[in-house]
C-alpha cells in the first residue's frame, strides 16, 4: 500500500514519487524530494504545480470593420488571459459555423495575435463569413474564439495593376532584443504595401543565407534562428521593396542570453578514510552564475565546522577523510535567468581487502614475459606485494602493476613454483596463491655430422 497524505495523494514505496490524484487549487505550489538515512540528505529539484487556464472572450456581437482597396490593414486580437500564455492566431469562420486556417502571403500573424494585410483586395471582404480570433491551449486541448469581425473593402475604382502603394512598417521586433542559448527565436519585420514587398534579411551587413538552423517564416516577413549560440549575436536588418518609392529598412541587436549550464558537473566520489575527496562544479550563462553548495541539503554555511573541509566557489576539498564525512552536496548555479542544480555524494569507505580476482595456475615455456593475476578491492586501497620461496619479489625482471597482477620478464627454468599475492590496509590482510611451471624450449643436443658411405650403403643421420 502506497503511503497516503489524504485520500488523494500517495507515494510509491522506496521510489519516492508523488502521485495526486483529482488534483484540487489547494494543491499548486512548489514540491521538492528529499530523500534521507543516517549519512546524509538528497535532494531534488524544485517542481512548481500550477493550474492550466484558459478564459473567454467578451460575448460581443461581429464588429464591422472597413478598408481601402491595395492598402495596408490590421485586425486587432484581445486574447482571453489563460495559462500558459494562450497561443493566438486568427481564422475564417463561416455563417455555419465552419472554419478554416488563414494561409495568405498577404496576411501575416504578429507574437501579439494582431493580424497584417499587407495590403487588401476586394476578395478580402467578408461578404459571408467572418474573421475570428482563436486562443488555445495546449494542457486543456481546447480552443476559445472571439473578436469576431465583418470586414468591408472599399474600392478605389481602379484596376488592380493600379493600385500602388509604397513599403509600410506594420509590426517589427522591438530595436534591442534578447535571445536565450539553445531555445528559438524570431525576428519580425512586417511591411505593407502594394505590390507586396520583398524582404532581404542581413547581419552585420551581410546578406544571411538560409541554413538548416536559420530560415525564414511568414513569406520573409520573418527571420527564425534555432538553437540559438552565443555567435547568433549582431545586428540584423531587414530590407523592404517593392519597386514603389524608397525601400524601406529596420535593424534590431540581438543580445543573447543563458540561463545557467554546468561546465564542469559535479561527480560522485567514493574514497577511503585518510584519503582526499574532491568535489567540482564550474558553470557559465549570461549574466555570470553565482555558484552556491549544499550539503544534506541546507546551506554549506550551516553544515557543523569541520577544518578539513575547504570550501571555494568551484570545488570543495576534504582532506584526511574519515567516515563521517559521509554527505549529500549539492551544487547550484544561479542567474535572473534561472538555475541549474545537481546533487552527488561523497561516500568515505572502510573496508578490508578482498581479492577479487585471485592467482590461476599457469604453464609456460622459458624466454616469455608472463602476468600473474591479483585484482584486489578495499579501502583505503590495500598494499600488494608477491612472495616466493618466503622472498617478496622487487624490482629486476619482477613488476607489481597498478591493478596488483604480477608480471615477470623473460622467464625461466629456475623460476617455476609458488607465487603468494598478499593484500593488507589497516583494516585486515588476505592473500592467494598460484602454481608457475616453466618447461624449457626443445633444443637440439647432438648436432647431425658429415660422413661417407659406399654407394648402394645405408647411411643413417643421427
């Protein structure tokens, strides 16, 4: 059975996660995990519950609304408040009630669900239908529609080869903007004007060539830079031009910002008493993170004084381990942007030595460099020596490796026997032995001798 807070909230056993069930306004707020025994305390991110919302429009009746023939023109959205921010955009609704997605060169969304003419032709009337504002939200899987409006164009009289109108600014990102590592961002520039303008994007004074992670949206009314990088940072300008009067240009600077990511993550140490541990933690953003620690999870300044413990921005450094400073840290790095957090542990082992892999009877032949095998485990790490004959074996033709094995150097007849690898640390001493024999190269001992004999004869090579 699943611990329970109410008749609605449970926790699954030894996993720790948190189960709400019919999830109530009493229930927003912000949860963390911690996870606790007697050598320490974990702790998780931080998660915020929030309730998904999403309002209505006005009850208002159609609003009919009027514009001129080839000019420029904006339908103005009030979107319902919800949360997240609704996503707006505008659509065709019939007197049935049916509806159809706007897809038009000519009519361009702006981030804050105004709708652009570029410039208006008498097909844009609404003659029996209207044009819609729609506000959805994805957590609901529901949609809102309002700001419903009827829309009458006035005609100038002329043919449409006549109506010309020169480039118009209607929507542009504001001058300086701010774009954030690794997420997307997009850079209007809506212009009217009859015939449409053509648009060509630039940075710092050269033209931007389209690329798998910068394109155009909105027929070039638009620029979209994906996962966005500290070089994506400049000046960009948009031209407009349509061959009527001046072309007309804007320029916005792009400053990018991050929110915190670890350079250096934190890693978990396991090491033995009187041994060192280091624990590391380096990151960047922009603006510069502050770093702070953790330990079981309070502030490091709270944690009981301990003089071995050194405490720097990056790293913290206890020396001469002993077995209780056995902890959780955790590092956080934070900005105005938001903050990045791991939490990794410092484990101090005691542990008698255990041969894990122990010497296996070998056979070779004299000449050859062999390996005896000794893998060893304990902590802190056991001291390994090899005996023979009651002589621990150093230096020469004998090498003790790193991992404990045994390797001799063009071995011989004379050193065939037992081999006694010996483990020890303050904690205890083990040891295993193997069997080496040597067996000697077949060797010629009577080489064969010229001789005579009469033909027809035996003769026979010894």
């Amino acid at each position: 059975m699943w611990p329970a807070y109410d008749d609605r909230i449970s926790q699954q056993p030894g996993r720790g996660t948190l189960v709400i069930s019919r999830p109530q306004n009493e229930d927003l707020g912000q949860y963390q995990c911690f996870a606790e025994n007697d050598w320490g305390t974990a702790t998780s991110n931080s998660v915020f519950v929030r309730k998904a919302e999403l309002n209505s429009f006005k009850d208002e009746n159609p609003v009919p609304l009027s514009a001129t023939e080839g000019s420029p023109f904006k339908l103005t959205c009030q979107p319902p408040d919800g949360w997240p921010k609704p996503n707006v955009y505008w659509l065709i609704q019939d007197i049935t009630g049916g509806i159809k997605s706007i897809n038009n060169s000519r009519m361009t969304l702006d981030p804050e669900g105004n709708l652009w003419f570029s410039n208006v032709t008498r097909d844009d009337a609404s003659d029996d239908f209207y044009y819609a504002c729609a506000a959805t939200s994805v957590f609901r899987n529901e949609y809102k529609v309002g700001n419903k409006v009827l829309l009458n164009v006035i005609s100038t009289g002329a043919s449409s080869g006549q109506n010309k109108y020169p480039p118009e600014r209607q929507y542009v990102t504001r001058k300086n903007e701010i774009a954030m590592r690794g997420k997307k961002v997009e850079l209007y520039c809506i212009f009217g004007g009859t015939p449409l303008p053509q648009m060509i994007w630039s940075k710092n004074g050269q033209v931007i060539k389209p690329s798998d992670r910068i394109i155009q949206g909105n027929y070039g009314k638009s620029l979209i830079i994906k996962h966005v990088n500290f070089e994506d940072q400049g000046q960009y300008t948009c031209e407009a031009s349509n061959g009527v009067g001046r072309a007309q240009s804007y320029s916005i600077n792009l400053q990018v910002m991050a929110s915190p990511y670890f350079t250096v993550e934190p890693e978990f140490v396991n090491a033995a008493e009187d041994e060192t541990a280091e624990i590391r933690c380096e990151a960047s953003g922009v603006p510069v993170p502050e770093i702070k620690w953790i330990r079981n999870g309070k502030s490091i300044s709270e944690a009981p004084e301990n003089k071995r413990r050194k405490i720097t921005s990056n790293s913290i450094i206890i020396e001469r381990l002993e077995k209780n400073d056995t902890a959780n840290y955790g590092c956080n790095a934070t900005n105005s942007f938001g903050y990045v957090y791991k939490d990794v542990f410092i484990n101090v082992l005691a542990l008698a030595p255990d041969i894990t892999q122990p010497p296996m009877n070998l056979s070779s032949v004299d000449g050859k460099t062999i390996r005896i095998t000794c893998r060893v485990f304990g902590a802190p790490k056991p001291e390994v020596k090899w005996i023979r004959n009651g002589q621990e074996l150093t230096g020469g033709r004998y090498k003790i490796l790193d991992v404990g094995d045994l390797e001799i150097e063009n071995v011989i007849f004379l050193d065939a026997g037992t081999y006694t690898c010996y483990a020890k640390n303050k904690l205890g001493e083990v040891n295993a032995s193997a069997i080496l024999m040597v067996k000697e190269h077949t060797r010629i001992t009577d080489v064969p001798e010229d001789y005579e004999v009469a033909a027809g004869s035996t003769a026979t090579f010894r």
